[in-house]
C-alpha cells in the first residue's frame, strides 16, 4: 500500500482501540470512529471492528477501498451487499500477551482478489505483523491447531 494512504478504523471496542494503536505505533495514518457514518476523510482501507453483527457504511468508499470485517463468518453477508465484493477480506487478529508480536490471518472470501491480499499482507508486513492467509473454516487456523493439541494432550491423560 503507498504510503500516503489512509486506514479507517470503525467501533469502539477493546479490538479497534488494539488495532488504532498498532497502526499508530507504526506511523500510519488512521482514525477509528464510533460508526460507519463518521468517515473524518476518504479511506483507502476500512477495518469493521465493531461489537454489532452489522456493517453500515453510510457513505460511498473509493472504488479501490479495501473492506476488512473482524467477523469472518459475516463476510459472506458483507460481500453479497458490496459493489466491489472483490476487494471484501476477513481478518483475525491473535494478539500475545507475553510478547509485541501479532498473527493477522487474513481470510480470504469467494470473490477477494489476489490484490487485495496482496495489499492486505504488505500493509500488515509495514507495521510489523506476521501474516496468514486462508479460507473461512471454523475457527480459522490458530484456533483449530490449537484444538488438536489439546485433543492429542486429552488422549495422554
């Protein structure tokens, strides 16, 4: 993503005020805002980080604006409702507790271009996050391995 575009952070809960801080930390510039009505200028990428099941954005985006939802299961929905589905994603953000690094998987749905993956990952590689990109499942990655790890510990028991 060039240097000068802009992120949009929309929600107010404890995930939008992490994800404010890790692209501030980084120097890119971004605001997070209560609704998907607050637009304070024209946003090249829109993270939907907020508690409710629905995204309105009440005004147009740019046709090149990247839309990213942190509910991978509403993508589908989201994605029947957008212009430009193609440039639609889902991201899971694993934050640990113990250490400054960050796991974004970026979920990929039915009509995401390649470019905007590719976007998704350089974006999320400037400020220093590792990145994995996958299809909707249950759980997505992190959650099912760590399933199976404590499946195969059970079966020790």
């Amino acid at each position: 993503m060039a240097e000068s575009e802009k992120i949009l952070i929309i929600g107010t809960s404890v995930l939008a005020e992490k994800i404010e801080e890790l692209f501030a930390r980084s120097g890119i510039p971004n605001a997070r805002v209560k609704h998907g009505s607050d637009f304070p200028f024209s946003p090249d990428f829109v993270i939907d980080a907020a508690d409710n099941n629905t995204l309105v954005l009440e005004k147009p985006l740019a046709p090149g604006c990247i839309v990213a939802t942190t509910q991978p299961a509403k993508s589908a929905n989201l994605s029947a409702s957008m212009a430009h589905s193609d440039k639609l994603v889902a991201l899971s953000f694993n934050f640990n507790p113990l250490e400054p690094k960050t796991l974004v998987q970026i979920v990929r749905g039915l009509d995401t271009a390649p470019e905007t993956i590719e976007k998704c990952r350089a974006l999320f590689a400037k400020i220093g996050l590792t990145t994995a990109v996958t299809v909707y499942v249950p759980g997505l990655i992190v959650d099912r391995v760590m399933a199976s790890m404590i499946n195969e510990a059970a079966i020790m028991l």
